[in-house]
C-alpha cells in the first residue's frame, strides 16, 4: 500500500503529539530521563522535516528520477539509430536532443 508524503506528514504529526502528551508523565514516573526524550523528539522531528522537504521538492525530484532514468536510453536509443540509418527511416525532432533518425519497420 502506498502512503502520501501529506499522509505520512500527518502520522508524524500524530505521533509527535502523543509523545508531547506521553513522556512527560513517563518522565513523572521515572520511566523515561529528559535526555531520552529530547533524543526521541529530536528523532522524530527529523523525520518530519525530511518528510517536508520532499513533499516541498516532489516534482523537481521525480523531473530528476526520469531524466536519469531517460538519459541514458535516450543516448543508447540514438547510437542504435544512427547504426540504422542505411535502413530506412526518418529524422524527428526530440527536446534536448535535436534532430534524431529513427529507424521505421517495413512491413514484408
């Protein structure tokens, strides 16, 4: 099951209210030391702050994913074409590349 980043961002926000609720009386009872506490909230702010960062910079991260992902196909793609050109096929444009030759099937 996939989980929002605002989804998770709520659990968070969840879970760091119910330990500003809990380990104070943990700590009442000496059950939990202050500098547990305050490592267990920094902790879990942390978390919380990553995942705002990446709620913050989603689309540019994804942009980043397929464009890693695509680069290299996109060269291999264009070595194999100009390998094909005596084959038949024709030029397209392609964004950030030019002009490209894609080779075309000929039916038989």
């Amino acid at each position: 099951m996939k989980v929002s980043l605002i989804g998770q961002i709520a659990e968070v926000d969840r879970e760091i209210a119910m330990r500003q609720r809990v380990y104070p009386e943990q700590m009442r009872k000496g059950k939990m030391r202050q500098a547990e506490a305050d490592l267990l909230m920094q902790r879990i702010q942390a978390v919380r702050e990553s995942l705002v960062f990446l709620k913050e910079h989603e689309s540019f991260i994804r942009a980043m994913i397929v464009a890693k992902i695509a680069d290299p196909l996109m060269e291999e793609a264009m070595k194999i074409a100009e390998e094909q050109k005596d084959k038949g096929g024709r030029y397209v444009r392609v964004p950030g590349h030019g002009r490209v030759y894609v080779p075309l099937k000929r039916a038989r």
